[in-house]
C-alpha cells in the first residue's frame, strides 16, 4: 500500500481539496518512518518544503486510528506568534478528523486551556516556558494531561539547540518522562542544520531511541542574488536643521551621501515588490525603514513601510504577518531575526540584506524566506561603508564585513556549509534554574535525591557530582536554598523571590522594558526613559513623548512627522567559525569572479584582494604593521582566536581584538618579527593548562542566573565550554 493510502480519510480529503499533486519526497519518508518504526524523527530540509506537514500527516494519521486517553501530542515552538501561525494551519486540516487543538501560551485563551486539563485529548501547542511552567507549578495536571504522550514535534531545532532554551526544554522533557512514565517519540524539524548527527544526538537525549533523519533529493535550487556597495566619505561636513524645540528634523551632509542614495536604491529595488529587509540590528532597521517612508511621501507612494522586530508590539506585529500574506498587497517589512522562523508570510517577491548576516545559518535562514510557493529565491544585498581618505593603517581599507557577506554567500550556495552547534556540556545557570523548578515543583528533598533527579537528566552528564555539591553548598550559603532539621533542602528565603518571579520560567537574559503608548494603543517597548518632548523612533515611526509614567513603566506619545532614532543597549554577539574564517582568507586570496557582484563591488574587492596581498596577512601568521604594532592572522574561528589571545597575555604579550568580530589579533610589541612569531610557536606547542591562563575575574559564558553561581565553576564554563586550544593547534598545525 503505497503512502498516502495510508493517511486518515479527512487527511486524504484535505489533500484533495487542495489539490496537491503528489505528496513531496520528505513527506513520504516521513509517513514510513512513523508508521513503520519505533524511532524519533529529525527532518531537516529547506523552508517551504513540506517538513510541517511531513511532521503532522502520520502523526495525525495515527491518532485519528488509535486515540489517545490523554493529549497524544505535543508541539513545541520557540515563537507564539509561530504557535498562532501554525494553529490557523491545523485547524483546517484538522476540520473533519474530531481531533482537538489547543494552544497554550501567555496569550492563549484560560478556558481552552482549562478545559483542555479537564478533558485531555488531542493536540497540544506550546511554549518551553509554558510547559516549564505546568510541571512546576501543576504537576497533577500534568499528570492527568500527559499519561498517553506519544509524539512530541519540536519546530526549529536549530534555534533551540544554539542557546539555554535549548538545555531547558530537554530537561522539562525529560522531567515530564520521569513524572508520567511515558517516553513519547520526539519529532524535531529544521531548515538550517551544519551537523545532522550532532542534532540527532539533541532530539535522542533522554529518549534511548534512535533517531532516523531522512535524506530526499530536492533537486537543485536556483537563487538570484546581487550584491550593491554605496560608500560615504567622511572627510565631508554635516549641517543639521532644528525645529523650534531644539530637537533634529534633518541632517544634511555632502559626507553622507551614499547613505541617501542607499535609502533611494532601496526604495527603487522595493517598490511594488513584497519584501522583507533584513538587518542585524533594530535600530537600523527602524532608521532604514523611516527613511523609506519618508521617501514614499516625497514621491506620493502609497505607505506599504512596515517594522517587525521583538520590542515592536505583537499586535502590530500579528497585523504586519495578516498584510503580508495578501497575495495583492506590496508591504515592506523591516526586520531582524523575528521573522527568520518559520511563520507564513505568503509568497515574497524578494528579500533584502543589509550589511552581511551574522552567520552562514542566519543567511540560510533569510534565504529561506523568499523564493516560497515556486518563486526562484531573489536575495539582495546592500552595504554603506565610510571610507577615510587618509589612514596610517595598512589593513585599515579592507571591508572585513564585505568579504565575510563573499564567504557566506559562497560557502552556502557551493557548499552547503552551516555551523554546527556547540554544545552547552557546562551550563552551570541552567543547572540552577532546573534545580531550583524541581524543588518548586516537589517541595523539600534529600540532598542525594535531588542530585539523582537533577544528574541524571541528559543535559548534565557532563557535570561532576562534587561539582553540583559545590554549587548546592554555594546556594545555601547565599540563601537560595536552605537545610531542614530533617537534612534536606528546600527553596530558601532568597530562593524564594526568583522562583515566584514571573520572570522565573524564562532562561534567556532580558531586558527592564518600558511599554510605549499611543493613548490605549501599544506601540512596543524601550529600555530607557525618554523625557516629555524627546523624539524616538519605533516601529518605523516617529514620536514625541508626552508623558511618563515611571512607577508604571508607561510612556505616553504621540506620531510626529519626520525621521528620528532609536537606541537599545544589548550586547552584540558574535561567534565566527574557522570554516568562514578560512573561506573569507580564500576569497582575497583567489582570483574568481563573483557574477552577483556589482561593478562598484567588483572593484573593491579589487582594491582590497591588492592590498591583502602586498601586506603578507595571507601568507604569514605574523605582519608587522609599524614599529611597535603587528597583526596576527591565524585564520582561525572567534573562539579559537580569544584562547591564542588569553594565551599570548599569559607571555605578557600586549594584544587585542579590535572589534567582536575581528578574525586577527592587534598586538604591541617591542621585540622583533621572528622573535613574535617562536612565542606563537612555543604556544602551539606547549600542552597549555587553560586555566592557568590570566583570564579576567568576570570572564564568563553569558547567562542568566549567573550571579547565584560561584566564580570558580563560571570559570570553568568559560574553560570547557568556550575557550578551544584543541582546535587552535589543529588548525595551524
């Protein structure tokens, strides 16, 4: 019986009634490993290739047959809004199968969810944190929700798997086994996965399963990309034009003219065409976006300019998505990584970047955006630099940015290269957090039952058990925890105020937000106060503060007319692999040509392949670039290149990154070149004790709840887990 025959009648009716011609490769081998194995399920293939639907077809298939006594299963998303998307989705293939679909997240109705804990049944969407919160707070719900559990579909498993929500949702999994006795096969889905068995590895953890990840011939991709460069020179004076309260409605500078012609290419590039714009920031994509809008008005074009990023309102945000999906409307939207994921935008004409994406994945994930429902992908890319006329610096004209924007297009479209995960072995925060819900969620325990329930979950094999004692005592010394006269332990006064914090669920750092009002109407949110009469910019749109309310972290505004800005303090983070280092090396080292390249962009990659290779960066892993100043170029990945770092410190060698992004080391030294260059060599060479290094005394893996943790074993983190001596050595071996 071939496979769709065996998919549930309303299932083979909704196949019908929307004409699909035929079920897509991932779908099929998807139904037979459901259907005909006991194993979990990894399904990793690009957006809009039919791996949602490959996920729920069998999965329903088999619910619809055999009932489950509880919810059968559960889906789980990083987004609501990808929760709110994916519910209108399965509500209409679910239409006539008498199987129910309840969301469940901060948003989601009470009484859906009330009901669902009475009669459990079903399907159950959710979030990591609003199941964290079930098993902590309502074990017995749980209980009684979860005892027939047989599927758990895990979307974006690339997204989980690169940061602490990761690590939390497959302990509150494992916790949830535990609980029930019911190990319900996992089912993770992805459009950018590096490593398949490293994500395999993730999905299995706790399990004991096998995972199978099908591989289906997609054919290959046609992509259209172009890259344009607009360039500013900076030895250029600005005028600004005040209104009469003081505040800047315009600059103009003769030195910012390739900002102005980069807002009117893109306002060219996009009009009438649904795009989304992608920058690496909020506050460029809010100044872009204004500016686009004021550019519309200039030339009386409709007003199709919309902003989506996580401290723009979900409300507008959720409107933003329904006006994308019209196929007859031509909306620009801004945006940063919220719309990365897979939420259903309808088909888009194109999507641009600005500046080069981060990584290789995030480019693959944007990528993924456009060319949905038979397009061919249309990918622009867009870049402003200042140049200095002047400059002493001999590697101060190279475009570090430009060439990684090369390296990633190339190592992606030729070869399919993505970065693989790191794995959190150390994640000392997380062993807090999971420590401090169990003890929630089950009163007073003995030390020794809690360190069996806690270092067994899968995420903490790697951590000692004189480790975790170190830690619980830390915790009662500083009132986290507290010893009964029994000898147990349970939550202590301190304790106490984070665990009942509504913020206690979440186990990403998060910003003290201030809400921003429009009368009633919610704007979005900004981490600072901005005094009546200041102008800032949200959602693409200018506003005068016209009152605050600080006790309530309100402020109240009104639109104005004009552009102005915005500003979040965030750190920037940024992690490099050798791979895209050593490509970025090859792309100023070879002699290709890049056909998506502009005229203006082939002649700057000219300039700078010339001065790349007449200052020896390509060649030698030192340079001198003055009397006391020389580079070093290891071509080496950003964790490889701070342990080189830390460890040319440790010989009192003078040296710095210059940026979070830098591939080379600025180093101050007195001595000659080969003199430099055996201190590297003794390094390379030496069986270096990395925690012997003179590391600073907050260095640290940034994490939330690290203040409860003890310095020594956040060291240890930063040691295991980020600095790699390993993989320095061998790629300059």
């Amino acid at each position: 019986m071939d496979v769709f025959n065996r998919l549930a009648p309303f299932i083979q009716d909704f196949i019908y009634r929307n004409k699909w011609e035929e079920l897509r490769g991932i779908q099929v081998a998807a139904c037979e490993v459901i259907f005909d194995t006991d194993d979990n399920l990894l399904l990793s293939s690009g957006t809009a290739s039919g791996k949602t639907e490959a996920a729920f077809l069998p999965v329903l298939t088999e619910l619809y047959e055999n009932p489950s006594k509880s919810v059968g299963v559960m889906y789980i998303s990083p987004l609501k809004a990808l929760i709110n998307d994916q519910f209108k989705r399965l509500e209409l293939l679910l239409l006539d199968s008498n199987i129910p679909v309840c969301k469940w997240h901060g948003d989601a109705s009470q009484t859906q969810k009330d009901n669902l804990v009475k009669n459990p049944s079903g399907l159950l969407q959710i979030t990591p944190e609003s199941l964290e919160s079930l098993i902590t707070n309502k074990r017995g719900a749980c209980l009684q929700m979860f005892p027939d559990l047989r599927y758990v579909i895990i979307d974006e498993v690339h997204h989980f798997m690169r940061d602490a929500r990761g690590v939390q949702l497959l302990c509150v999994l494992e916790r949830l086994q535990k609980l029930t006795g019911v190990v319900p096969r996992r089912i993770g889905l992805s459009a950018t996965l590096g490593d398949v068995s490293m994500a395999q590895a993730w999905l299995n953890t706790g399990t004991g399963r096998e995972c199978a990840a099908p591989i289906t011939d997609e054919g290959k991709k046609r992509v259209r990309i172009h890259v344009e460069r607009f360039a500013n020179h900076s030895d250029e004076r600005d005028t600004v034009e005040r209104d009469g309260s003081g505040n800047v409605i315009n600059v103009n500078s003769v030195g910012d003219s390739g900002t102005r012609e980069h807002y009117e290419y893109l306002f060219k590039m996009t009009l009438d065409q649904k795009t989304i714009i992608f920058a690496n920031s909020r506050e460029e994509i809010e100044l872009i976006m204004a500016n686009l809008r004021e550019i519309a008005i200039k030339n009386k074009a409709p007003d199709v300019y919309r902003v989506h990023h996580g401290n723009v309102s979900a409300l507008l945000r959720e409107s933003t998505e329904d006006e994308m999906k019209m196929e007859d409307e031509h909306i620009v939207t801004g945006a940063t990584v919220t719309l990365e994921l897979g939420i259903d935008i309808g088909s888009l004409d194109q999507a641009v970047q600005v500046s080069a994406p981060l990584t290789v994945s995030s480019f693959a994930q944007r990528l993924g955006r456009c060319g949905r429902r038979g397009q061919i992908p249309q990918l622009l890319f867009t870049f402003v630099e200042s140049l200095r006329i002047n400059t002493d610096d001999i590697l101060g004209p190279i475009n570090w940015e430009f060439i990684r924007m090369i390296a990633i297009i190339e190592i992606y479209t030729k070869d399919h290269w993505l970065e693989p995960m790191y794995p959190h072995n150390h994640a000392y925060n997380l062993l807090y957090h999971q420590t401090m819900s169990h003890l929630k969620s089950n009163g007073e325990l003995s030390p020794a039952a809690l360190a069996q329930s806690i270092l067994t979950l899968g995420c903490f094999k790697n951590i000692p058990q004189e480790d975790y004692r170190r830690l619980l005592g830390h915790l009662i010394d500083i009132n986290q925890l507290e010893r009964t006269e029994r000898g147990g332990l349970m939550i202590g006064r301190e304790g106490e105020k984070v665990v009942n914090s509504h913020k206690f669920l979440t186990v990403f750092l998060s910003t003290d937000y201030l809400l921003v009002k429009d009368e009633n109407r919610m704007i979005g949110t900004v981490d600072k106060v901005y005094p009546v009469g200041t102008r800032f910019a949200l959602a693409g749109i200018a506003w005068e503060t016209v009152d605050v309310n600080e006790a309530a972290k309100v402020i109240f505004v009104k639109r104005v007319p004009g552009i102005s800005v915005v500003d979040w303090d965030v750190d920037f983070d940024v992690d490099l692999h050798t791979v895209l280092v050593r490509k970025m090396r090859s792309v100023m080292s070879c002699d290709d040509d890049y056909p998506y390249l502009s005229e203006r962009c082939r002649e700057r990659l000219a300039d700078i392949r010339y001065i790349a290779r007449n200052s020896g960066i390509l060649e030698n892993l030192v340079t001198q670039l003055s009397d006391k100043k020389f580079a070093i170029f290891p071509w080496v990945g950003t964790r490889q290149l701070f342990t080189l770092h830390y460890a040319l410190l440790d010989r009192n060698v003078d040296n710095r990154l210059l940026w979070i992004s830098s591939i080379f080391l600025e180093v101050k030294f007195a001595g000659e070149l080969g003199e430099l260059e055996a201190i590297v060599a003794d390094i390379l060479s030496s069986d270096r004790n990395l925690y012997d290094l003179p590391l600073p005394d907050k260095v640290q893996v940034r994490g939330k709840y690290n203040e409860f943790i003890p310095k020594d074993l956040l060291l240890k983190q930063f040691v295991e887990d980020y600095l790699d001596f390993d993989g320095l050595r061998e790629a300059l071996r």
